[in-house]
C-alpha cells in the first residue's frame, strides 16, 4: 500500500514567523510532487510542484524535496493569518501518471497574530 | 478561481439511490480525475479520464462509474449509494504531462 503520511496537526506558527511542513512517502518510483492548500469549507487549490531534489521557492512559499529520504517539505516564511488552513501534500500515484494523485491527509496550520 | 466548475454544489440522497454529478474542465484541459475527500481526510483518487476513456482508477467498486464528452466535460455517477459516500466530490483538470491538475469547487453530498 503506498503512502503518504503528514503530521495532522494543528501547527502553531506566531504571525510573521516560518510554518515548517513535513510530509513522507513510500512509494522510491514517485516523481511528481505536489503542495495544495485547503480552506475550510473548500477545495485544494495548488501552491507548487517540484520534480527535482533540492529547493524550489514561490514567494513565500519554499518546497524542499529529498528523493533518497523519501521526504518532501513546504516551509511558509512570514506566515500570515490568511495562511491558517489545511496543507496537503500530495504524489503522483506512479511514475509515468499525470493526474493521479495520492494524498496525505494534510497539516492544519493557524496562524496566530 | 481555476475555470473548473461542478454541479451541484449541494445535494441529499437516501441510501439506494442513484447520484450524478458533473464536472466541466479548464479551458484547453483535456483530462479530467475525480476524487472522494471524506471529512478529515486528503481526497482519494476515484479515477481518470483523458479524451474520453477511463486512464486509470482507485480502489473503488464498479458503482462508481463515469464519463468523458467531447467536450472534456465529465460525469461521475454513483450507484447504490452507502452512507460512507457522504463526502465532498472534487472533480481536478488537467492537461496531459502537466502533473497535479486543479480542483473544482467540489459537490458535497450526504447520504441519509
């Protein structure tokens, strides 16, 4: 059974400060990866993908992926209240897919002022 | 807003019924993947199509069932509705080699 496992949460980021988000997986052949956000009461809207080891940054947002440790994060730097949702991370189910996507059951963030 | 639209928004069956709900794709996206996200919990793949043909499914009964028009619309049809399918449905867009996809804004629907 692949997985994909974050930790549930809430994490507490003081506003201002960096929101740190792990997320594990088991399948070695994953090649896509995926962060979306959800808001309560809606859908996941995606924030990035990344496909190589090493950083890839968007604004505020950083993803950080090691294929030989099978660990993927989002790091959220000067969080702001409107940050405060659920963070999903997502893989592609396998390699030669698009689309397909297995999910964690996401990370509930709340920013604090 | 992603140009990814569902219907309904909100709907209510009893157990044994029929449901469908559809889903129109981003402009130019010729794939569609539906999804079932229960309360508390990361959406579950259902399954795919691309130019109309079903490309790959989850762990899901035959119940589950779908479609793919021309048009890359799409319809997700359940069958034999159980409680546990009460959940929120999220239809995603994408285009081929394009990767994640994105989401509608989701039908919600609870079997009573």
């Amino acid at each position: 059974q692949k997985e994909v496992e974050q930790n549930s949460g809430p994490l507490s980021v003081p506003e201002g400060a960096i929101a740190s988000l792990n997320c594990t997986y088991s399948d070695r052949g994953s090649q896509s990866f995926f962060w979306y956000r959800q808001y309560s009461g809606k859908s996941p809207e995606l924030i990035m993908f990344i496909y190589s080891n090493g950083d890839k940054e968007d604004g505020r947002f950083t993803a950080q992926l090691n294929k030989a440790s099978q660990y993927v994060s989002l790091l959220i730097r000067d969080s702001q209240p409107s940050d405060s949702a659920t963070y999903l991370c997502a893989v592609n189910i396998n390699p030669d897919s698009w689309g397909k996507l297995q999910f964690g059951a996401g990370t509930q963030v709340v920013v604090t002022p | 807003e992603t140009g990814v639209t569902q219907s309904p928004t909100h709907l209510i069956k009893t157990r044994g019924q029929q449901v469908t709900l559809r889903c129109s794709s981003q402009s130019g996206h010729n794939t569609v993947s539906w999804y079932q996200q229960a309360l508390g919990q990361g959406p579950q793949f259902i399954f795919q199509y691309y130019r109309e043909e079903e490309n790959g499914r989850g762990n899901f009964p035959p119940r589950f069932s779908g479609l793919q028009f021309p048009n890359y619309s799409s319809e997700l049809n359940v069958n034999a509705l159980e409680l546990d399918d009460s959940a929120l449905y999220l239809c995603a867009s994408s285009l081929e080699d394009s990767g994640g996809g994105y989401f509608g804004p989701g039908t919600r629907l609870l079997v009573l």
